[in-house]
C-alpha cells in the first residue's frame, strides 16, 4: 500500500531526497506522496525511508491505495526500467 502524509507534517524536507521513486513533492500546505510512484521502497530498501527520517512521524500507510508486495515490487520495476 502507498504511504501517506498526515496533518502533522512540518514541512522539513527531511524525507524528499530519501525516496527513491521522487514520489514525495510539496502539496499546498503540507508535502504529498503520489499513491502511483509510492513503493514502500520494496525493491529499493528493507524499510520506507521517508518514514526512518520523519521527525514528525506522520506519515503512515494509506489504507485507500492497498497493494501487495508484489504489486509494489513490479511498479518499482515499472518506474525504473
């Protein structure tokens, strides 16, 4: 499932350059995740980066974009092909 980022979100910038789909940009008032570019980092990391350096920790998954691993292993395959 994609990430999401919640209310909470400072602005910080911290988790931008950690995404290694650019699927993280800045949104009106906080950043956003883009659900079609978002992989949980499966394929690139064990873990979601973004949230590792979250310092708000308020990014979460999204319970509307459910996908399996290997759902988000073969859009990571797709995005960097």
């Amino acid at each position: 499932m994609a990430l999401h980022i919640t209310e909470e979100c400072t602005n910080c910038d911290a988790c931008v350059p950690e995404c290694p789909n650019e699927a993280i940009s800045e949104g009106d008032m906080i950043y956003v995740i883009d659900p079609e570019r978002c992989t949980e980092c499966v394929g690139a990391h064990d873990e979601p980066q973004c949230m590792l350096v979250c310092p708000a920790d308020c990014i979460e998954p999204d319970p509307e974009h459910q996908e399996s691993e290997d759902e988000l292993r073969a859009k990571y395959e797709r995005l960097h092909a």
